[in-house]
C-alpha cells in the first residue's frame, strides 16, 4: 500500500493505481469507510427476477456455460414453460424480469422473438433483455419489443479479452447504443475470472462510468461445466463487494445489480450484504425450483414493498 491513506469521500480524485490499492487491501480500517460511503441507505432497492429462455449460444466464450462447444444438453424453453414461470412471477414482489439467453443462431431468432414478444405483450413487467450484444448488432428487430437491454462483457485489456474469447466489437456496440434514442442500456461485468487482475477492474470501471450505460450487472466468476474455466476457484466475496463500493461511488446514478450468482458462493445473506455495499437491484433465478414456496418469505422480496 502507499504510505498516503485513501479516503473514501476524495475517490474521484484517486488515481487509478490508488484505486488498485483499494482492492488489494486486507485492511478493515481501509475499505469499510468505502462500504460505508457507498452503501446509501435512501437508495431504492428493488428485487428483479430473471428467467432463462434459452441456454443455446453460436460464441464460444470460454468461461460462460452458454458456449457452443459446452458439451451438454441445450434447449429452448417452451411457450406454456414460460407462461407458467411468468405467472409464478406475478405473485411475487418483484419490480421487473430479466429474460436470458445466448445468441441464437439464425434460424433460432424468431423462436426467441416470439418468447420475448409473449413476455413484453402479455405481463406488466419491466423487461429487461440480456440476450447477448451481438444479438443486438445482428437483429435490430430487437428493439421493436423491448428497450431495456445487457450488454457483454469486454475487457479494455486486449490479450486477456483474447484469452477469454469474449466479445470484441465494442466500437461497433458504442455506435448502436449512440444511435438507438429510448434505449437503456446496461453492462454486464464479472469479478474475478481467472487471468483477471486488479487493473483489469480498475481500467474496466474507469472505461464503464465513462461509457453511455446506464448502470451494470456485477457477477462473480463461477466455474461452469463444460467451459475451459471449469478448473478454476470461485471468486472472491470480498473483491465482488469492493467492486459494487466502487461502481456505487464512482457513479452514484446508476442502477447496480447484482446477479443471482453471487448466491453461489454459499456465505450467508451474500445478496443482502451487496445491497448494503452500493447495489441496488438484486436479481432471483425464478427459473428455479418451486419459486412461489421458495421464496414467499424471503426477505428480499419485503424490499419492493417498502420501496411503494
């Protein structure tokens, strides 16, 4: 560490080396003031639900399980599936819907389409779509059904996003989001893949807060089946706070959501505890088990009703 403390409140006025050391610290001393700025306790916080329509993909990102060369079963889901799994939602206190999928190949996009377009017609929900940036450059019939979109992660460091075989046309992305008046966007970001240093995240929160979206889904690497990352440890639970402390100060406005797998990491009240580090939307898997007995007491779900 250097020998100048870091004060939270002057983090605009860090240098990005300053911010490095912020991430590396071990010290309580050091980064609870952080925690303490970032975590506002008037920001309204709500409860998303995401459902998976479909777990098919023609990228081959190595560490998302989407990818085409996973060898396990993908599938699609069904009309009466998603049907079912929207009437589940509509029980609960949610405030909106994520629907996922990988980027489908062209002759699975109008199936997709139709799916979307039930959820957007059908239900009241905010629907948020994450179904890949390159579905968005390649099917700008997209935009006819929703206006709240994901977009991928794509590291600023060019060899490690090589070695990730993520997503790489970020010029091109920047040009659409520019062009598509009424669009919100949103980036997706994972902490702590493997390769992935503490510059990495410094440059690639620099280069987000500088961008037009409007706020970031944070993730936690997990090993996934089937991916050329699947040998790799978990992330760090403290690194992924640090990082929502971080995109909270840096960017106060945004929206910051926090994805259902930071519940993989199996410490206890994990999604809470991000809410109070900066985030303010926490996202559910409703495409799991009996949602509506799962989850009808959870305290998450009181946050949309304080929130009214």
């Amino acid at each position: 560490m250097k020998n100048k403390p870091l004060v939270a409140k002057d983090i605009q006025n860090l240098t990005p080396q300053e911010l490095e050391d912020f991430l590396y610290a071990t010290d309580k001393e050091i980064y609870e003031p952080f925690f303490a700025l970032s975590g506002n306790k008037n920001l309204a916080r709500e409860v998303i639900g995401k459902i998976t329509l479909s777990n098919e993909c023609r990228l081959n990102c190595h560490y998302c399980s989407y990818r085409k060369d996973n060898p396990t079963h993908t599938s699609i889901i069904s009309l009466p599936e998603l049907s079912l799994l929207c009437e589940k939602a509509s029980q609960l206190p949610i405030s909106g819907i994520i629907l996922e999928a990988g980027v489908p190949h062209p002759q699975a996009f109008n199936a997709l389409y139709d799916l979307i377009r039930f959820v957007t017609s059908q239900y009241s929900f905010q629907v948020y779509l994450d179904i890949g940036s390159e579905t968005l450059l390649a099917y700008p019939e997209i935009y006819d059904i929703s206006r709240h979109f994901f977009i991928d992660y794509s590291p600023t460091n060019e060899s490690f996003r090589s070695t990730l075989n993520a997503f790489n046309k970020q010029d091109r992305l920047w040009e659409l989001i520019e062009s598509s008046a009424g669009a919100t966007y949103y980036a997706n970001y994972i902490v702590d893949l493997p390769g992935q240093d503490f510059k990495d995240m410094v440059d690639d929160l620099l280069n987000l807060v500088q961008s037009p979206v409007k706020g970031i889904k944070i993730s936690p690497f997990i090993p996934q089946k089937g991916t050329s990352f699947s040998i790799f440890g978990e992330a760090c639970l403290l690194t992924t706070f640090k990082v929502i402390s971080l995109a909270r100060i840096l960017k106060p406005e945004w929206d910051i959501f926090i994805g259902p797998a930071i519940l993989e990491l199996e410490y206890e009240d994990t999604l809470k505890k991000s809410l109070d580090k900066g985030a303010n939307k926490a996202v559910l898997d409703i495409s799991l088990g009996d949602t509506k007995k799962e989850w009808k007491n959870h305290d998450l779900l009181r946050l949309n009703h304080g929130n009214k």
